[in-house]
C-alpha cells in the first residue's frame, strides 16, 4: 500500500516540473540613442569663468 502512495506521489511531483523555453523575439531589438553631448561646453564656460575670477578678484 505505501508503494502504491509513493508511487502515485512521485510521478504527481514528476509532471509538476517546469519547463525553459529560449526562443528568439519576433520583433527586432531596438536600442534608443538618444543622447545629448553638452559636456565640451561647459566646461569652456566653466575655464571662462575661472579665467573671468582670476583676472578680476575684488568680486567676492
């Protein structure tokens, strides 16, 4: 009798396992570039304004 239970257990647990499926996307991948490039000018603004205080330092 407990063959029998353990038996019906193990093949309940048996058709529980879950499966991976790996398929590949059917709509192309798509990367968004997007970027804004403001560094160079800030930091030209930032020299300027580190020149503009070195030149004039009575303004703080």
């Amino acid at each position: 009798m407990r063959i029998v239970i353990f038996t019906c257990l193990l093949l309940q647990v048996a058709a529980c396992t879950p499966t991976v499926q790996v398929n590949a996307p059917k709509e192309p991948i798509t990367i968004n570039l997007n970027v804004k490039i403001e560094h160079e000018i800030r930091v030209k603004v930032d020299k300027e304004l580190d020149q503009l205080f070195a030149d004039d330092s009575e303004l703080f």
